[in-house]
C-alpha cells in the first residue's frame, strides 16, 4: 500500500488518451481532459451554437473517456475564457446538469474559472475530469482474439452534422454505462476526430492485436468520418453476444471488423 508517493512522475503512465496514475495497490487515479475553441455565441465564434449545447458536448467527451476504461468520475474541472456573468454561469450549469447524468451531484464535484479581467468575444473551454478506477477493472487491453469490433452509434461531427444532444444516431451516455457494465464486453473507446479504423487499430494495440476491418459494401460505416464530440464508441465482444448487446441500448449497433 502506498503511503506516501515522494516521486509521483514515477507513477504516471499514458494510456491512449488517458493520464494514469497507480496510487495504491488496488486503484488508479485517471484524467481525461478535452477542450473546445471558437464554439458559441460570442461574435467571433466561426461555430455559432447555443452555450448549453457547446457545455454538453464539452463535457461529455472526457466523461465518456472515463466511464469507457472503467473509471468512475468524481471531479469535473472547468476553465473557461468568458465572463461568468451570464455565458459562463449558463456553461457551468449546463456542465453540472449533464455530468449528474455520470453520478457527478454534489458541488464540491466542480471547480474551475472564468476570464474576469478581459472583455472576451470568442469562446474557450478547457474541461479536465478526474475518476477512480479498480486495476483488476480497468479496461483497455483487455480485449481477446476473436472478438468482434462494434460501433454503437454513428459517427457524426459539425459542420458536416448538425449536432444536438437527443439525435437517436448518438451513444448517449446512460446507454455508454450500461454497454460499461456488461459483463461479457472487453474494452470500450470512444470515437473521436480520427475516425472509426484509427480508434479501432488504437484498440487492437491495446491488447497487442491486430483489427481485421470488415467490407462496408453499402457505405454505411466511413472509416474516416469523424466521431466529433464521442458519437459513438468502440467495443469489443464475443461474436455470440452482439444480438443481446442491441436490444439493450437505442443506439444503432454496428460490427465493423474483428481482432486477430
């Protein structure tokens, strides 16, 4: 049991996207962080959306991060280029709203800070979140030969989409938890702007695989297309298991290739 930690950096490690750190014998400590620029209301924003959208796709992302290794999130960080007074204080509350989705309820759960001094005209937000996780139930790396590659949602990203929080294309989060805690899925990655095959070969080398991709005949699935704000996600599953997987959760599920 570690006691007293004199050199953390010895105790940090990257996985993926993740900041990892082993803090006892039984738990790590894991970051996810992601940010956004250029996105709002203010006058010079190029991506005109409402702030409470821009809040919810913001933390979304390192929340979905998160609960996909197998982490449990208990401290959301925001830091924000704007004036708390109202854009800021509309961010934070759509921020708190979202994360309760994610067991986040009390305050002390968030911190963070607003831009006071400087009269702003473009958004910035910065969102770190911290969570716990078991060792023995940290997921990536665990996926096994054989197992299929799945999407549970479609991939979709502005300015090609238009983004909204209810589009039934879109892994929401209370079904991320619920893919989370089956028992017979492996390891889970959310989609980002690289697109499907990235995230899958990503996967694959977690667990010193290869990711065979399957033959979209219809077109369905490009494998460039980015996931934007975590659209969809990655999983890994026994073949046998896809069909109950589906009929769990109202995202579309797609397999798109299989680890050897």
């Amino acid at each position: 049991m570690k006691s007293y930690i004199q050199h953390p950096v010895n105790y940090l490690q990257k996985v993926r996207d993740l900041t990892v750190m082993a803090i006892n014998q039984q738990q790590y400590l894991v970051i996810a962080c992601d940010s956004d620029g250029g996105i709002g209301s203010k006058p010079l924003d190029t991506v005109q959306v409402p702030n409470k959208l821009l809040a919810t796709f913001a933390v979304r992302v390192p929340l979905f991060e998160l609960i996909a290794c197998g982490a449990e999130p208990f401290l959301v960080v925001d830091c924000l280029s704007v004036e708390y007074e109202d854009t800021g204080k509309e961010i934070i509350d759509t921020i708190k709203s979202y994360s309760r989705k994610a067991g986040l309820t009390q305050d002390v759960q968030f911190t963070g800070s607003t831009e006071e001094n400087v009269p702003t005209l473009q958004t910035g937000i910065g969102i770190t979140v911290l969570g716990l996780a078991d060792q023995d139930k940290f997921y990536p790396g665990k996926s096994k030969r054989g197992d299929v590659v799945v999407c549970a949602g479609i991939p979709k990203s502005a300015p090609e989409f238009e983004l909204t929080i209810d589009d039934p294309d879109l892994l929401s989060i209370e079904d991320l938890i619920l893919l989370r805690k089956h028992p017979k899925v492996g390891d889970i990655i959310p989609v980002g702007s690289k697109g499907l095959h990235f995230e899958a070969n990503q996967l694959a080398a977690s667990a010193s695989l290869l990711f065979i991709p399957n033959e979209d005949k219809d077109g369905i699935m490009d494998p460039l297309r980015s996931g934007g704000p975590s659209s969809c996600v990655l999983l890994t599953i026994g073949r046998e298991h896809v069909s109950t997987l589906s009929a769990m959760i109202s995202a579309p599920v797609f397999i798109i290739g299989e680890l050897q």
